[in-house]
C-alpha cells in the first residue's frame, strides 16, 4: 500500500496549518510591543485588537466590547488612539453610538 501520496497531502496541510500559527503569533508579537511603546491600556489594547480584526468599529459597537465600563470611558478611550495616530474618526457627532473609528496605525 503506498500512501505518499497522502503523506504529502497530509505534510503540506501540516505546513500551511503550521504557518498560520506563526503569522498569528507574529501579530500578537507586534501588537503587545506597539501597545507597550504607546503606553497603552488593556481596555485600549483591545479596542486596538477589534479594530485590526475588522477594520473599523462604530461606538456602540466599542460599549458592547467593553461592557464594563460607560460610554464616555469608551470615548476616552477611543480619543487617545486617535490622539496618537492609530485610528481616525468618521463620521458626526462625538456622542452618536453610529460614530465610526478605522484602524489607520500599522499593519499588525
């Protein structure tokens, strides 16, 4: 019975499987030093970790991750990574839960 055939199958998936790993461990890598050098919260590193994720992320969408805290902590929040460039804000009124932040820091 020869099974190369399925070995190699089984090995590239291994491969493919196994780089993706790194690639995930890479961006963690990166987004913990980018948080430490910007001297970020953990309640900032994670609306940095949504933003990455999906690109962009509206204020009421941000209260419903960090449910925790109230809605003008969130804002706080959201103002410093704009502050410092991670994230720019779109859209009308500071206090409109529609109010969109995209992800405009470096590729993590």
């Amino acid at each position: 019975m020869d099974l190369t055939g399925w070995l190699e199958f089984f090995v590239t998936g291994l491969a493919t499987q196994l780089q993706e790993v790194r690639n995930k461990g890479e961006r963690a890598i990166r987004r913990d030093v980018m948080a430490a050098k910007q001297g970020l919260t953990p309640r900032q590193v994670a609306l940095v970790n949504e933003l990455v994720e999906r690109g962009s992320l509206t204020l009421s969408a941000a209260e419903r991750l960090l449910p925790e805290v109230g809605r003008r902590t969130v804002q706080r929040d959201l103002k410093r990574l704009a502050d410092v460039g991670l994230i720019v804000e779109e859209g009308r009124a500071t206090t409109d839960p529609n109010r969109a932040y995209r992800w405009v820091g470096p590729e993590l």
